[in-house]
C-alpha cells in the first residue's frame, strides 16, 4: 500500500506528515522510526531532516509526497485537503534535500538569539535552544542534560561542570544564574504572589493567580482537576481545604506569599472533586478532539450511553476508541446508514489488512452496543465469527523471587504496597484505593471496594504485615489513604506502584519482566500448590467465572504431585496378597 508524505508546521515546528491506510504492520515501523501520531491531522509525523527521509524511504517501498502550504499551520488543515494537489516523488526528493540541509545550516546571528533560558525547576535549569544538527547531538551527550518533549526544551542539572560545558558549546558566555543545586531542600525565590479567589461561575471551584515559576506551575498541573482558564487568565482549582494547604505547601517552598480573598466557609471538603465523574469528563473531551465535527453528535450519543449504563472509563474508552477507528475506516459516513451486511465486509477488510483477534471482539461489541442501545436495534447481531485467541500462561515468581524482591525495597510504604499486592492479590488499582476504613485488624480482613466490574469484595490481611501497618499509620495518622500520594488529598497513582515494582526486580537482579499483577498471579498459583480449594482463590480474586482462575492450575506442577488417587487410600491386598 502506498503512503504519502508531506512537510507541515506542526506547532512551529518543520515536521514531515505521513498517511496511509490503517496498516498495523506500518503503524510498528512508524514507531521503531520514533514517528507520533497527530489527533488533529490523523496521521503520523517526524522530524523534516534528511536522516528522517532517508530512514521513511528504506521502510517504505511505494512513496507519494504531496504539495505543501508552508506557511499553513496544523489547526488550518482538514484531511481531506491534505490529499488534494499531489506530486511525484521524483520532483520533491531534491527539494526536500535542499531544504532539510538549509534547515542544519551554520548558526547565524539569530541563533543566539532564539537560546532561551527558561528558569529553573527542581534540580534543573530550563533552557530552549533551537536545532541544530552539530549542536542538538551534542547537547544530549553532556551528562546532566535531558530533553523534556512537554516543556519542548533542555532540562541541565544545576552543577558548575554541566553549566561549563553547555555555555563553551553554545559559545554564549554566561547563560545559567549560579543557583547550584545542593543536596538540601531546593528553593525557588519569586517574584509576586500567589492569589485566591472566588470563581463566580461555579462555587465549587477557586481563581489561583501566580507568578509564572515553572516549578509552582508544573506542580499546579498535576493536580486532580485543575485547569487553566484563558478567559480568566488563571488556574481553576477544586474549592477544598486539601487544596489550600498544597498552595500554602508550595508558598513555603518558594518563599512567596499567599493573599487569600476566598469568602469565609468558601472552601469545603464536600466539594472534593468525583474522581469518576473527572475521569468521564477528560475522555469526553479527549475523544471530541479525536474526530471531526460532523461525527461528534453520534460518539457522544454512544458515550452517553455508556455513562448512563454504569460503564467503567476503561469500557468507555476501549468502545468509543473502537468505534472511531471504525468510522475513520469508512471515511466518516453516518453509521446509521450501515447495513449489517456492510459493516461484515468492512471488518473483513480491517482484518485483513491485520486486525488483532482481540481488536475485533473489542470492535464487535462496540458495534452492537452502538445499534442495539443507541439506534434501538435490540435484534442486531454481526454474524461474524470470530476468531479463535491464543491461550497464555500468565507469568509466576516462586516464593524466593518474590522475597527477593521484597527485600530490596527500603521505603516503608513501598514496601508494604508490594507486600500487601501479593500477600491479598490485590489489583495496582485497588492498592492504591485502600483506606484505613477499609482495613479490620480484629478481623484480618480488607475490604475491597469498587474492584474491576464495580464490585466490593473481602480478602485477607496477611498476619505477618498486621504491626508493620500499624507503625506505618503513626506516620500519617490523619491521612483517609493507606498510600496518600504527593498532594494532600490524593492517592498514590498507579504508575508510581509499578515504578516501585520495576525498580525492585531490577535491583534483584531477576531476568523476568514482573509487574504488580504478576504479585497476584504468584498469590493465586501459591495458594494452590498450599491445596487450597480453588473456589476460594476465586472468590479471593473476585473472578466471576471459575474458567478464568481455572488456569492458574495450568501453572502449579506442585500442586498436581499432590494429587492422591483414591485407589491408594482403599485397604486391598496388594499383588503379592500383603494387606496394605
């Protein structure tokens, strides 16, 4: 299948676009290039250089490059214009040489002055430097100096050798202010203040104004449902107490003052933004950016549906991601002109231009959600069948890696979030979600509440962590999370728990790629080779079917060498006529 090329400004940025067909062996290679994908084109793109042309030429046997607008940015440009005025190949090869070289060429005067020295954040300065081919190469060998792709600019540990060396390449002089990182706690001085107020159009939320410190700012982001509005010209936050003393926190911190006009009993804790309904809210907004205007009124229809319906955001997601492949496939027709008979054929199509078995089902029961919910369609049905899935053991450790891993881990609370994932077969998610409220010590039970497909269930609370949780409490003692995260109010994410879990099997020194829930397999495959009977470890787990823990006895050898066959149990003579 033919791809076309094209050169785009992507964000101020010389970029080349590429589009073909959905393609999922073509999908890999523009990923092994380093290639993104673009939600407002559809399509992918990588740097305009020669070394990027070269490298999408020996990927790529049929290539087509079309005609580009320079001076048109990626907000300007609809798809379907994207494919119009075409040209050979033959005739854009020199030119795009010609300008990638030009695009490398010697510094000028200007270069010095688009180096941009941001501020400084954490143990970093934060500089901007504009590309150059025999400086940018440079620039990321110099220990201490890291590409950040969201800032779009180089992040240079605060130390007198790297300042040394990045100013001798640029040849600039004094670039970086003196403001050595030490191993104390680092401060920010600022300018300004950080100021309160009341938002008006919803009470639920506060006005934050501040200084533009990329420190305070970066730390502002993170926080659960904060937002900035460019009508206000300021950041939107959650109108809680736990708000105000991650301000009064960061104020500290950067030695700045806080001028708080919030009205009295303004700030409440039941104002505490709905982690759920937050979660609904981004993908509504994620996916409406994800496809054109004219297709929006029939994604909306299907996701309004599945809120109403109690649809976890993970169901939400997979199915609204499902059906918009579907209709980019057809060219964003309305769906609801589509005869069952058509739709066959289209996946058809998908499938083989190498649709993954597990994609399809995914993509199936997206489709009959859509007709039977949405379109009312109760009978419809794609007499399509499926294809049969491979069957894949899950990966197990043995008792002594798991206490390796556990050894290496110092942190109290890293620890005990890795002990209890293995000693209660607990999902990342619901250790991150535990509560102090949900632990019994008199019991030695932990109730897990809202687990996958919504459902509470009990497991055990291993006796040998029982005082290791108490001492841990000491510590934060008026913290409703067992594992609190970096801001008041918030848990811990999921990625921290298996950035925890990564770093511990690698210092262990294991071979195997162990995540979090490899923890829970070894839990359920442990129990079983103890002989416990197999409908508790469902329960434990909180499967709906037995097939699904069934096949943990796929895993434990051991456990079948215990086996006793009920003959050797019967009082016979033997065949020598010996009573046994």
């Amino acid at each position: 299948a033919m791809i076309q090329l094209k050169k785009i400004n992507h964000k101020g940025d010389i970029q080349i676009a590429i589009w073909f067909e959905y393609n999922s062996e073509y999908i890999a290679r523009c990923k092994r290039m380093g290639a993104k994908w673009s939600n407002t084109l559809k399509c992918w793109y990588i740097a305009y250089n020669i070394e990027n042309y070269n490298e999408i030429c020996t990927n790529f046997s049929e290539i087509e490059i079309l005609k580009s607008e320079y001076d048109t940015t990626v907000t300007q440009i609809e798809p379907a214009e994207i494919r119009q005025e075409t040209v050979h190949i033959a005739d854009n090869t020199a030119k795009l040489r010609h300008d990638s070289d030009a695009g490398h060429k010697e510094e000028t005067p200007d270069f010095k002055k688009q180096v941009v020295y941001v501020g400084t954040t954490g143990k970093y300065w934060i500089i901007r430097v504009p590309y150059r081919q025999h400086i940018t190469p440079k620039m990321m060998k110099i220990k201490g100096v890291y590409w950040n792709k969201t800032e779009k600019a180089f992040f240079v540990f605060r130390h007198v050798n790297v300042k040394i060396a990045v100013e001798a390449l640029l040849e600039m002089g004094e670039i970086f202010p003196a403001n050595y990182y030490n191993d104390e706690k680092d401060t920010i001085v600022a300018d300004g203040f950080i100021l309160l107020e009341a938002y008006a159009a919803d009470k639920r939320w506060f006005i934050m104004r501040c200084p533009a410190v990329p420190y305070l700012l970066e730390q502002v982001k993170r926080w659960e449902g904060s937002r900035y509005s460019k009508s206000q010209g300021a950041y939107v936050i959650s109108a809680t107490p736990a708000m105000l003393e991650n301000i009064e926190r960061l104020a500290r911190e950067l030695q700045i003052t806080v001028q708080n006009h919030l009205p009295e009993k303004y700030l409440s804790k039941y104002k505490a933004l709905n982690r759920k309904a937050s979660q609904f809210k981004r993908m509504r907004a994620d996916l409406l950016q994800s496809v054109p205007q004219s297709v929006q009124t029939y994604m909306l229809a299907m996701t309004d549906y599945l809120i109403a319906q109690n649809y976890s955001p993970n169901t939400l997601k997979n199915y609204t991601n499902a059906f918009s492949i579907f209709l980019r496939q057809n060219g964003y027709k309305n769906p609801d002109t589509l005869t069952e008979r058509e739709i066959v054929a289209h996946l058809a199509e998908m499938i083989e231009k190498g649709l993954s078995p597990s994609s399809l089902d995914m993509l199936i029961n997206a489709l009959q959600f859509y007709f039977r919910h949405v379109m009312k369609q109760v009978s419809f049905t794609i007499n399509l069948p499926r294809p049969k899935h491979g069957q894949y053991l899950p990966p197990v450790l043995t008792i002594e890696e798991c206490a390796r891993i556990f050894d290496c881990v110092d942190n109290t609370k890293h620890k005990l979030l890795l002990l209890l994932g293995y000693g209660s077969g607990l999902r990342r998610s619901e250790i991150v979600a535990l509560k102090w409220v949900d632990i019994d010590f008199a019991e030695h039970k932990i109730t897990v509440r809202h687990g996958k497909g919504d459902k509470d269930r009990v497991v055990m609370l291993p006796y040998s962590v029982v005082e290791y949780l108490k001492n841990y409490r000491g510590l934060n003692p008026n913290d409703e999370w067992v594992f609190p995260g970096q801001y008041k109010g918030e848990a811990l994410s999921t990625g921290t728990v298996q950035a925890v879990m990564s770093k511990a099997v690698k210092k262990a020194g294991l071979e195997s790629k162990a995540t979090v829930h490899t923890l829970r397999h070894s839990f359920a495959t442990h129990l079983l080779e103890a002989g416990t009977d197999i409908r508790y470890i469902q329960a434990l787990l909180g499967h709906s079917s037995l097939k699904t823990t069934m096949i943990y006895t796929h895993i434990t050898p051991k456990a079948a060498k215990k086996i006793k066959s009920p003959l050797d149990s019967l009082p016979i003579n033997d065949i020598t006529g010996k009573k046994r």
